[in-house]
C-alpha cells in the first residue's frame, strides 16, 4: 500500500492523479477463515484491525451485507466524548477517545478528529448534582472533565441562551478533550490498513445462516457462498438480533430507530459541541458549516432506518429554545439508523452460548466514539477469551445483576 | 407516521397521542420463579425483523391500555385489539398469514 502524505499529493498533483491505489481490495471469500467478522462497520472493522495488529492475526474477512459503514457508522452525529460514570464504561470510552486521538497517524488516514470540547448541559437542578457527581467520578477514573457554571458556557458557546423560559442553563459538564471525527473516514481508513494486512473486506455477502457443530461455530452461510471459520465476531448493531437468532440464541436487546439531522451550511458560529439532555437535542457544527442535530430515539421496536417525524420536531423545538438564532435554518438532510438498546444502556461485548462466537451490540445511541476502544477490546476478547476493557460487558451481566447502569449518567443523548 | 386505531374508543390515533408500552402478552414471573425464567420475564423482548405484537396505550386519548400487531420491517398494522387476552384473535393471525406466509413470533405461527 502506498502511503498517503504531503509528498504523495504533490506527486501525484505532477501527474494528473493517475498513480492513486484502489484504498482497499474487493476479493472473493476464501473457503476458510481464523476469523470471521459479520459487519463492516467501524466496530466491525477495528476489532479486525486489532486482531491483525495486536495479536497477528491476520486471516481474517469482514462481511458486509450493505456497503462499507453504511449503516450506524454513516449515520451518527460522530460525537466522541468518555465522560461516563460508571468505572467499566469510563475505562471503555476513555480508551477509545485516547485512540482517537493517534488514530488518522495510526491508519496513516485522516479522519478528522476534533478535540473541540464537548459539553453536556444542566438543566434541571437534578441535572446539576448529577454532573457534579460524574465530575467526581471522572477525576477518579483519570478521565479529565469539569464542571463548570453558567457564564463559563456562555463564554464558549455565545449563541447559546442560558436564560431560557423553562429549562434555564445552570451548568453544565465540560470535556474540552471530546470532540468530533469524520465517521466515513473512521470506516474507511480501517477498511484501507486491514486490507493492507492482508484481510478480506467483502462487501455486498450477507450471512444467511451459522454453521454449528457440537455446540461450535463452524462456518456460515452467505450470499457468496459457504464460507468456514474457527471463530466468529457478530458486530452488526441494530440487526444484532437477527444474527443471535440465527446462531440460535437470544439477546436482552430491542432495536428501534434513532434519528438525525443536518441544516444548511452557515458560517462558523459554534465551535464546540452542545448536548442538552434534559431538553432530548444535542448539536455541532461540521467542518462545512452544517448543524449537525440529534435527538431522542424513538419508543417502539423498528428496523425501517426511517423514525417518526414528530421526534424531529421535539429534536428542533428544544434547540431553538437553547439557540434562538437558529430558528430561521432551514433543514437540508435527515435520516434514521437503527440501534440496539440494553437495558442498563451499555454495551454488550461478550461469549456466547455457542462455542466460538463473539458479540460486540447494544451500543444503542452511542457507538460512534466507541469504535477504536471496542476494536481494541474486542479483538482481545476474541483472540484470547478475555479482556479487562469487557470482560464487566458480559452477556450475563443481566442474569448477575451487574448492571453498568448509564442510563441514568448518559440521560438520553448517549 | 404511525397510526393505530384505538379498539376501545374507536379514534385512529396518530402516534404523537399514543404510548408504546413495549412487547405484548408477557408471562410475568415472581417470587418461586427460577433464575432463568425471572431473568428471561425481565430482560429477554422479542426483537423480530417481522412480525411483532405490542402493548400501546391510548395515552392522549381515552387512557385506555390495547394490543397492536404490527411490522417492524415495513411499519405495516395488521390490526389492533383490546388488552383483556393473553393471546391475538384469530382473526387478526389469519389477516397476517395471508399477508405473510410463514411468519413466527415467539410460539405463534
């Protein structure tokens, strides 16, 4: 693979462009694989790349069914940010945002990481004492936050009222090393190092069955064919259901769709992010100039990719209130991905009742910033049958009662 | 937008007047449960790509508690019905099967 740098553009700006490399290969499946990942998106794709890179392990397909990160990888509001309060989760994120952060030199690809901050405001006087306490556990954890108070968040976000009518700021939990990253290029630029590594990216091979024998995965039936395995990682978000159905075991999980939006491009007017958790919207504005929205997810069981129009209009309501200058925008794009929800509102990154098989789900609204940590996990868990980072996500947490409960930490903006 | 009619009071309620209240017809599992069984009633949802059966409550609307069957991978309604039965009409399961040959959910069929 030829390396991209300052010096490959102006090479290739001396010859029309003509010497640019295919930045991964389509090839065929091979009859057998070490591993098999089901979905190529950025999950998928960095427990490939961590598989091969930590562990050599390098005979490796990822399969995808759709296109390369087309799903919840194409459709997140690509907020990167680690200020949870429970210790597991805390350990997790902060791992992946710490990746992040080495990752376009890592994958010599530029995925635009931003640390531009990111704040999650108070709102209610609930709200404040539970920052505070996320504030605490966050200086125990080593993940550095603060919280700050009102004028602080008028300081970095102007166009913000913090004197609204109902829901007035009164605070809020300040990351200044969270951020944002180009999504597309997360999935592309792993795409590009485990091709280089020798792995197979194929796209458009939807798995139609798992093959067990004995109690053990032995390979799986696809779209191109039968193809077999020693172990196989189901990282497939919002159809995480299906494939455990078709691996013949269930999931505490319910996929339902959760939705956002972009405006038209304006000049640059916020330069951090903004989440407002008490109010179901958060925003930030891309390196175009668009706002970037999201909401709350919808209430009821949907694989449509589509979710309901009046979330939208929740999503919006709330945030003309919190950005009064946005009221006159107009909406350019908007668009629905399904996500896999737990109960306790973390991850599953587990064994399971097959022999072989391994499952990275229930990211519900919050995978995005996850990808490089839960690839790094994963790919532990995978190739040696355990991991610090998610070993506490098991799958039988449920049955325990060791919940790592976010639901109430993340509120709903997750 | 999603619409269901209410099987009480008649009204073809849009969803913003609606609350989904999650899968329908549970068995509920208590003290002198297994460990399996209290886990499974509490966690364990049916989360088919098909065919689902819901519990809705006309929140906005007559108050009243109803079942809807539904499809998660189209949003099409197979019909709604009142929520004094532990299993959909007959009526309503026909009304899929012709619709969707071979579809399953949970024992039904």
């Amino acid at each position: 693979m030829r390396r991209y740098s300052a010096f490959a553009v102006a090479r290739e700006a001396l010859r029309y462009h003509s010497g640019w490399e295919r930045a991964w290969a389509s090839p065929e499946p091979k009859k057998k694989y070490d591993v098999i990942i089901i979905g190529a998106g950025g999950h998928g794709l960095a427990t490939a790349f961590y598989l091969g890179k930590r562990f050599g392990i390098k005979n490796v397909a990822i399969l995808e069914k759709g296109w390369l990160g087309g799903g919840n990888t194409g459709r997140n509001t690509t907020i990167i940010r680690s200020n949870y309060l429970q210790d597991p989760s805390a350990a997790i994120y902060e791992k992946s945002r710490s990746l992040y952060e080495t990752m376009s030199q890592d994958l010599n690809y530029n995925v635009m990481f931003s640390p531009r901050g990111v704040i999650m405001l108070a709102q209610t006087h609930h709200e404040v004492r539970g920052y505070q306490r996320t504030a605490h556990a966050n200086a125990l954890q080593g993940v550095k936050t603060e919280y700050i108070g009102p004028e602080r968040v008028k300081e970095l976000v102007p166009i913000i009222n913090i004197n609204g009518p109902r829901y007035p700021v009164l605070g809020g939990l300040w990351q200044d090393r969270g951020g944002t990253a180009r999504h597309d290029a997360v999935a592309w630029g792993y795409a590009r190092a485990c091709s280089d590594m020798g792995m197979d990216v194929i796209q458009k091979c939807e798995v139609t069955g798992i093959r067990r024998e004995s109690g053990r995965v032995v390979g799986v039936s696809t779209s191109k064919g039968e193809i077999d395995c020693d172990k196989l990682g189901i990282v497939v978000a919002g159809h995480s259901g299906v494939l455990a159905d078709l691996a013949g075991f269930r999931l505490p999980i319910e996929s339902v769709a959760l939705q956002a939006l972009v405006s038209e491009p304006i000049k640059p007017c916020m330069d951090v992010v903004v989440m407002a958790n008490t109010v179901h919207g958060y925003m930030s504005q891309s390196d175009k100039g668009e706002m970037v929205i999201g909401g709350g997810a919808d209430g009821y069981n949907n694989y449509t990719q589509r979710g309901s129009f009046h979330h939208i209009e929740e999503t919006v309501r709330a945030l003309i209130e919190t950005f009064p200058m946005i009221s006159r925008l107009k909406m350019l794009r908007q668009w629905g991905g399904i996500v896999d929800m737990t109960g306790d509102r973390s991850p599953i990154l587990s064994k399971t009742p097959v022999d072989g098989v391994f499952i990275n789900c229930g990211w519900g609204t919050g995978g995005f910033k996850a990808i490089p940590g839960s690839g790094y996990g994963m790919a532990e868990l995978i190739a040696k049958g355990s991991s610090p980072l998610t070993d506490a996500f098991s799958l039988n947490r449920f049955k325990e009662g060791r919940f790592i409960d976010e639901s109430v930490a993340a509120g709903v903006a997750h | 937008m999603l619409m269901l009619e209410c099987p009480y009071c008649g009204v073809t309620a849009d969803e913003t007047e609606l609350s989904p209240g999650g899968e329908a017809h549970l068995t509920r599992f208590g003290p002198g449960a297994s460990d399996d069984e209290f886990h499974d009633y509490l966690f364990m949802r049916e989360n088919p790509k098909g065919v689902h059966f819901e519990r809705w409550r006309h929140a906005y609307g007559c108050g009243k508690w109803f079942h809807a069957a539904r499809a998660t991978d189209t949003l099409e309604v197979f019909g709604t019905y009142p929520a004094q039965t532990t299993k959909p009409p007959q009526e309503i399961l026909d009304k899929i099967s012709a619709k969707r040959p071979g579809w399953t959910w949970r024992d039904l069929k």
